[in-house]
C-alpha cells in the first residue's frame, strides 16, 4: 500500500494506540513470563509489516513472518529483534535465510540437514515444527521423538524453537483441548532432548482462551489488530484499521432503472444513489454484491446496491441530507459517528473469514499510520 498523501480515493488507516492495547490484552492474558512472537506476515495482516513492526517491538520477544522477502522488510525496522520464517524457504531461499540470520522452519531430518549443510562459523538456529493436526507442514507428532533425537546429533544445528499450529482454537473446543494436553505431554518428552529450545503453539483465540498452555511464548496474529476470532473476548480489544473510500458522484435516478453489471438490482422508486470510489481490485470484496452489505455515511448505514464493480460501486443515500456530495467520506468497516461496520460484518456478507479482508487490499490504497510514537 502507497504512503499517505492529501488527496486519496481510499485510505486505510492504522491506529498505532489501538495496537499497543491490544498487544497490553495478550500481556494481560498470559501473565509476565511466555514471549510474544509478533506474527506481522502478509504485511502485518495488511496493515502494514514493518510499521507494526516498530510499534510492537516494546512487545515482542521476535517476529513471525511468512517469506524471506518480508523478513528482510521487518529487519530493516526492527534490526534487533529475531524473526522466524513460519512458512518453508525454497531450497533456493535457504542459504541467503541462514546468511541474514533469519530463523528457518524445518519439518523433518532431511530438511535440518540440508542447513547444517550451510553452517559456517555457527550453528543454524532453526525452528522445528510438529504437526498435531493441522497438516500444512511439520513431522507428524507420532514421529516427533524419533526425528528430534536424529536433529540433535546434527553438527551446526540450534533447534532454537518448537512448535505446533492449532487449526481450530476458535471454532471446536473439544479437540483443540485435546490437541493441547497433547502437546503438552510432547513438549514434556522433547525438552531433554533439545534443551534449550523455546515452544510455543498458541495462536491468537487460544492465547487469549487458553493461556495456561502458553509455555515459553505465544504466536498471536489477530487479535493484534484488534480482532478476537473469539467473539466473547472482542471487547477486550480495539480494532486498529478504519477502511474508508469517498463519494465521487451522486445522481437521482429514476424507478425502473438497472444498477451495475447483470442488472441484479432494478429500482422500485426513485432513488439517490452514490457511486464511491473504490471497487474489488481495491480489495472490497465482490462477493457482498446483493447480500445486504452497508457502508457508513455521515454515520449512518447506507445499502450497497448491485454489484461490486473492479474500481466503483453504488449505494443508497435516499435517506441522508439532500448535500450528500461528491468528496464525503464513506467508512467501510470501522466507527463513524455513534455506528461502526465490523471487519467481521464484512467477511460475513463475502462469506470468507477477517483475515481474507485484512490481507486483500490492494496498491491502490493510502495508508496512514496514526499516532505513532
């Protein structure tokens, strides 16, 4: 995303006191020992890696990220912190991983060997993972012991860290409780045999949920922008990005008239309608199209007409002062006024999830970071 300017068609705006409360809550929840490894992939979430970065450095024991690029990104900001690499590095990626000192993810014994092949005055820190049910990447658990004790006979290997992913913290209790007495017990088994090495397996719902298991740090992602995939524990937190575009035509338009492609929306009555400026290769989603999706006007909900188009779409002002102008800001998730349109309100109209419309946004949009200090 493009750096502030004066004139912007659609601006996202990051609310840097909303990200130190919210990082405060996961403190809070897990109590003064775990580190919090701030996961800022994906351009923190779309707000912005390297910002975020240098916000939650006060916070944050290390960094996750997903590739070595936004690694490379993060270390320009917060040079003294370690940042993990939480997806796998081509074998390509791999030597220049070890030689900026990144924290490479392996998943097997072939794969730990293949850095310590690239060992020069040191050992390699790498971060081993164990698959307890997610089935993306790492040793299957049943295999854990075999394959840590085959990692800990290799020269210029540093198992710096162990960890799991929880593919379900916030939608099934029962087996993510399951998971994690578990994992516990296999940590238990794996310490003595990679002393040293730090685990870590909660993620943001189970970090706020379940902090008992923490152990030696946390993974949040989410609820650092301020969103609970929980929602009992939403008003814990501030969301930290207010998404807005503007009004850049207004028309009255007559019964009878067709409203965007495919003629989905035909009106009834005359109407007063407002085209913004913004579309899906903007990242607002196209598939809110005809499924109840609002915006907020001069603090009032105002309905999406029709379909998302790739750089417009339309919306119902009939009901808002006849001075609704061409300019006027339009919020599309975030408060205006006493009304607020959640970035879960959003995914629910584009049946995906908050993460697909946190990460979606597109070059076209402004960002401005806010009280930043």
């Amino acid at each position: 995303m493009n750096s502030a300017g004066a004139a912007w068609r659609i601006r996202a705006e990051i609310d840097h006191d909303a990200l130190r409360h919210n990082a405060a809550v996961v403190r809070a929840a897990i109590g003064d020992q775990p580190g919090i490894i701030a996961v800022v992939k994906a351009g923190g979430y779309g707000h912005g890696g390297p910002e975020v970065a240098k916000t939650l450095a006060r916070y944050a024991a290390q960094f996750g990220v997903a590739t070595l690029d936004e690694a490379r990104a993060v270390r320009a900001a917060v040079p003294q912190k370690d940042i993990l690499l939480l997806s796998p590095c081509l074998p390509g990626e791999r030597e220049a991983a070890v030689e900026e000192g990144f924290i490479p993810v392996v998943s097997g014994t072939a794969e730990a060997r293949a850095y310590a092949r690239l060992a020069q005055d040191e050992p390699v820190r790498i971060h081993l993972c164990i698959d307890t049910g997610m089935g993306r990447l790492g040793v299957w658990q049943e295999e854990a012991i075999k394959t840590a004790q085959e990692i800990a006979a290799i020269d210029g290997i540093e198992v710096e860290s162990v960890s799991t992913h929880l593919p379900v913290a916030d939608s099934d209790p029962d087996f993510t409780a399951q998971e994690l007495a578990a994992w516990d017990q296999l940590a238990a088994q794996l310490r003595p045999i990679l002393p040293g090495a730090k685990f870590h397996a909660l993620n943001s719902a189970a970090s706020l949920e379940r902090p008992q298991h923490a152990a030696d740090r946390v993974r949040p992602g989410l609820a650092l922008y301020g969103i609970s995939p929980l929602p009992a524990f939403q008003k814990l937190l501030q969301p930290v990005m207010t998404l807005k575009t503007r009004i850049s035509l207004v028309r009255d338009v007559g019964a009878g008239r067709g409203i965007s492609y495919g003629r989905d929306f035909i009106t009834r009555k005359a109407m007063r309608i407002a085209t913004l400026a913004m579309g899906y290769a903007d990242g607002y989603p196209r598939q809110t199209s005809n499924q109840g999706a609002h915006v907020l006007i001069r603090g009032k909900r105002c309905p999406i007409l029709g379909r998302i188009t790739m750089d417009q779409f339309m919306v119902d002002v009939s009901d808002l002062p006849r001075d609704v102008a061409p300019g006027e800001e339009v919020v599309l998730f975030g408060k205006q006024g006493d009304e607020e349109i959640t970035v879960g309100e959003v995914a629910s109209w584009a049946g995906t999830i908050t993460w697909d419309i946190l990460t979606r946004l597109g070059k076209r949009v402004v960002t401005e970071h806010l009280n930043r200090r």
